[in-house]
C-alpha cells in the first residue's frame, strides 16, 4: 500500500429483469466505493479475532485516549461535499443516463449527507467521524444483507469500538487529510442509505425477488473489500464470527 491511499469511486451496475427505476439507483453505487482494501482487511482481523479465544494474552490493547480518538474526527467542507456528489452523479449516470432525475432529487440541499448526520446523531454518533461512519456504513449493510432488523445501542457502540481500534491500528490513516475521510465518510453514507431506503421500499412492496437481487448486491460489494456480512452475527456485543 503506497503511503497516500486513493479512494476509488467504482460503480457497478446490477442488471436485472425484475428491476424497478427506484432500485437501480441502488443497483448502480453498490460496488465498495471509497474504502481501501488494506484497511478493510485491518478491520476484518481485528473483527473476526476480537472474540476469539485463542488471542495472545500478552498483546497489549491499544489506548483509545482522547487524543488518538480525535484523528477519527474531520472538518466538514462544502466544496468537498459538491465534488463527491457530481462525482456520484455522474459514475452512474454514465451507466443509466435514466437515473438522472431521481438521482438530482436524491442530492438537493445535501439531503443525503443530512439524513446521515441525524441518524447517526440519534444513537450519539458523529457523521464527522471515521469510525463512526464506519460502522453505520457496516450495520447498514449487514442488516440488508441478511435481513435482519438491529436496534441494540450496545451491539453499535461494541461495533464502534471495534473499528476505532482497526483504524487507529492502520498506518494509513496518519496519510489521510481532513478531505479524505470526509470522501470516505460521504461515499459511505450515501452508499449506505441509498441501499436502506431500496431495502426497506422492497420490504414494503414485498418483492422478494428485489430484495434477494439487492442482497446479494450489497453482500458482494463488501465481500469485495474483504468483509464478509454473512460470516457474522450482529449481537449486543457487536460483530460476532458465526461457528462452524
């Protein structure tokens, strides 16, 4: 991994005979965008061993004192913000000049970015912090994933604290600026609420032939960057590597 990491925009278009207008929006941004894959594997370990019985005993947990915690903070810029939504716009456009509209709609006033930030608010997390993105970004998609409801503040915040850990861990985010977590951050939330608003309209119309195709799309796309959301269950005490 070079010392700057590039965040990579890569849209991919789902194509499917039963697909409606509303869902090919979300067919379309659902492929891992944003996310580096070395620090999505830095997060799978530390995941997926931080429950195990068989970890070193003599490995020293790393301090989440107040001053390393706010690396994971960012400013918030307008211009930035501008640029990753015609960036946005225009991958999938590219793709489905169709979605144009619903897409221009979809993005008025930083709607999107707005609707995170509160959601995120309600269960006291930051929409300006890493982490915190992070793992909305994760339990978003877990839960469409493997349609499955999660409403247990405990099992968000042990989830948090697992990825404060795999990112303060990674020598990478010392490389990054305020404008690149706020892409990161940004491109998740749109990612992610783009596919919970395709889930839960899916759910709504019961079309399981939808939500199956819009499943097996998101399960892919973080699959893609190292994380698998059907290897784990999501418990009170956050992500929790399923037996065998």
């Amino acid at each position: 991994m070079k010392n700057r990491c590039k965040l990579a925009l890569a849209v991919f278009l789902f194509l499917s005979t039963t697909a409606f207008a509303q869902y090919e929006i979300a067919s379309s941004v659902a492929s891992g965008e944003a996310l580096f894959q070395s620090n999505f594997s830095a997060i799978n370990s530390t995941l997926l061993n931080s429950y195990s019985k068989k970890k070193a005993t003599s490995e020293k947990p790393l301090a989440l004192t107040p001053s390393k915690l706010k690396a994971l903070d960012f400013s918030r810029s307008s211009s930035i913000s501008e640029k990753i939504k015609k960036l946005f716009i225009n991958q999938i456009t590219q793709a489905n000049p169709s979605a144009q509209p619903k897409l221009e709609q979809l993005f008025a006033n930083n709607r999107l970015v707005t609707e995170f930030d509160s959601l995120l608010a309600g269960n006291g997390f930051s929409g300006r912090n890493l982490a915190d993105a992070l793992t909305a970004y994760l339990v978003i998609n877990w839960q469409v994933a493997n349609n499955q409801e999660f409403n247990d503040p405990n099992g968000f915040n042990n989830v948090r604290q697992v990825m404060r850990v795999a990112l303060l861990s990674s020598e990478e985010l010392a490389d990054l600026q305020d404008r690149d977590k706020q892409t990161i951050a940004e491109t998740m939330a749109y990612q992610s609420l783009i596919m919970r608003t395709a889930y839960q309209d899916l759910k709504k119309a019961n079309n399981r032939t939808g939500l199956a195709n819009l499943q097996k799309i998101v399960h892919k796309s973080v699959k893609d960057l190292g994380f698998d959301l059907k290897a784990v269950r999501l418990t009170s005490a956050g992500f929790v590597k399923k037996a065998r």
